[in-house]
C-alpha cells in the first residue's frame, strides 16, 4: 500500500506510537495496593490494555478480586497515580519519530485516535515531543463512543474533510482494524503491540508491519 495517496493518517498511541505498558502496570499497583488487593504483572497488563481506562478496572479487579463493584475507587485511585507517572518508564517505539516527521514534511494530516483519556494522551505525547505533528487528537472521552465504533475515525474525517479512501488507520489492535474496517477505510497494523494475547493477523489488516518505517519506503 502506498501511504502518498493517504491525506489523512489516524495513528492510535498505546501499543502502536509509544510502549506505556510498564508505566499503567506501576500505576495500577499503587492503586491495588491502597485497596489492599493483589497485584498485576506488566504481561497481563499488556493483554488489558486498549479497550479504556473503565474496562481495564474491570479487567483487572475480574484477576484479583472477587467483587468488581470496587471499579469505580480503583479507576479514581489509578487515574491519579497514572497522571503523576504517564512517562516515567513510556517509550517511543523504534522509528516512530522519523514516521511522524516525514509524514508531516509530505504534507500528511495526522490525528491520534487513543481510548485512553483525553488528557492523559496530551500529557504524554507532550512529555515525549510528538504533540506537535498531530492536528487532532481524541481520546476515548472525547466523542460519545470509542474504537471499535468507527465513530471516532468518521469524525475525524468530517472535521479534515477527507474522504475514507483517502484515510488510513494505523494501530496494534483488533479493536483498531475493527473501527477502521467499520469506517470504510484502510489499516494497517504493528506486529509489536499490545493486542489482547491475539495474533494481530487474525482480524486481517490491509497489511502487518514491524517498524512504521517500512512506510516510509514502500
């Protein structure tokens, strides 16, 4: 797939621009630690992660406690121990940066399309200097609905005027190809992301890479 007939390019961030695993792992284990429960480990975070900050609660407190009412305390606690901590440990993953330049150097809008809270998502693009190539950016309590509903990626397009054969999603996720596949629209995939313990290939992408930029050459 050539990305030079693609205007708009929507990037998801967990998993697929930045490594965060290791920084939502330590913030989960304060939070489980003040309620007195268990702790996770980075590997079943991995598996948890992306599909919102409210069902990685739940997917949490299902492993380590019997009563997954303590959602709402455990998401209060995490959420600020997260913010103190959003890019201690987080990462770029390896050619990222130079995606992002040469797609904004070629003129291509880039939006960042997250589940993760709106805020949290800026902080943390800022903290790592990539803020700055992405014209929009949405997280998962920005619209009424997140990935899988295409909803995110539909508004993006409204808001650039782009059409969905000009719109490319770029994520680690079945939920990512899910959402994009519902919008009418190309993704493509990272084989190194966090997708729930699945192979990425089962929801068959419009392609698998290893590194963003294989992109840049293709």
């Amino acid at each position: 797939m050539d990305i030079q007939n693609k205007k708009l390019i929507l990037c998801d961030l967990d998993g697929t621009l930045i490594d965060t695993a290791h920084d939502i792992a330590y913030a989960m284990n304060l939070a489980l630690q003040d309620m007195n429960l268990s702790q996770v480990t980075y590997a079943q975070i991995q598996n948890w992660i992306g599909k919102g900050t409210q069902q990685l609660c739940i997917d949490v407190l299902k492993h380590v406690a019997s009563d997954i009412n303590q959602e709402q305390e455990l998401m209060t606690r995490y959420l600020a121990y997260y913010k103190q901590n959003v890019c201690q440990y987080s990462q770029l993953y390896k050619g990222v940066v130079e995606f992002l330049k040469t797609c904004d150097q070629q003129k291509h809008i880039l939006a960042c399309i997250t589940n993760k809270p709106h805020h949290l998502a800026t902080i943390l693009l800022n903290h790592l200097n990539i803020e700055q190539y992405f014209k929009l950016i949405l997280g998962g309590d920005s619209l009424q609905r997140r990935k899988p509903d295409p909803l995110p990626l539909h508004y993006a397009m409204q808001q650039f005027n782009i059409p969905a054969h000009q719109t490319l999603m770029i994520g680690d996720s079945q939920h990512d190809i899910q959402a994009a596949k519902a919008a009418g629209i190309d993704c493509i995939a990272v084989s190194y992301g966090y997708n729930h313990g699945k192979d990425i290939q089962n929801s068959q992408p419009t392609r698998v890479v290893a590194n963003l930029n294989i992109l840049l050459r293709n």
